[in-house]
C-alpha cells in the first residue's frame, strides 16, 4: 500500500509540474499555441485532481500534506488557464 500512495504522490506531483510548465508558456495572445498550452495546462492540472482524490481515499493526512506543498503552482496555474477568457473566442471562425 505505501507504494502505491508512493506512486499516486509522485505522479501527482509530475502532473502539476507539467501543468506548471505549460503555463508558464502561456500568453494573452490569441493564436493556435497559446490556446493548445491553455487546454495542456487543463489537461496536467485536472490529472492532478484526479490522482489527489485518490489519495483522498488512501491518506488523507497525506492528502493535505501535498494539497498544502502544492497551493502555490496550482493557484498559478488555475490563473494562468483563466487567461483563455482574456484571449476570447475564435474571431471570423478561424483558430
């Protein structure tokens, strides 16, 4: 069992690195990558989500240990996906 919460803690952590990571790459730009690093950022971040309610169910001390270790880049990158509103729609029906 502690392998397994071993497991789940690392793949937890490399999914909100990797959100991490393309958010950083996004702009306010409306262009094809920045949209593509947006939905990436989604992506990792709810992988995250998925692997800490896992963890929910085995630690829960565990569980709020990383939820604590883990605030800061998720809170970056929930903002930075929140810049997909400032990019808008698709304009003239092109991406």
């Amino acid at each position: 069992m502690e392998k397994l919460k071993e497991r789940i803690i690392n793949q937890a952590k490399k999914s909100l690195e990797d959100a991490v990571i393309c958010a950083k790459q996004i702009t306010t730009e409306n262009n094809v990558h920045n949209k593509t690093c947006i939905l990436n950022t989604e992506y990792h971040l709810s992988q995250f989500f998925a692997y800490m309610e896992i963890l929910w169910e085995l630690d829960i001390d565990k569980y709020v240990e990383i939820g604590s270790e883990t605030n800061k880049d998720r809170t970056a990158a929930a903002l930075a996906i929140d810049k997909l509103y400032e990019i808008g729609g698709n304009e003239n029906g092109k991406y």
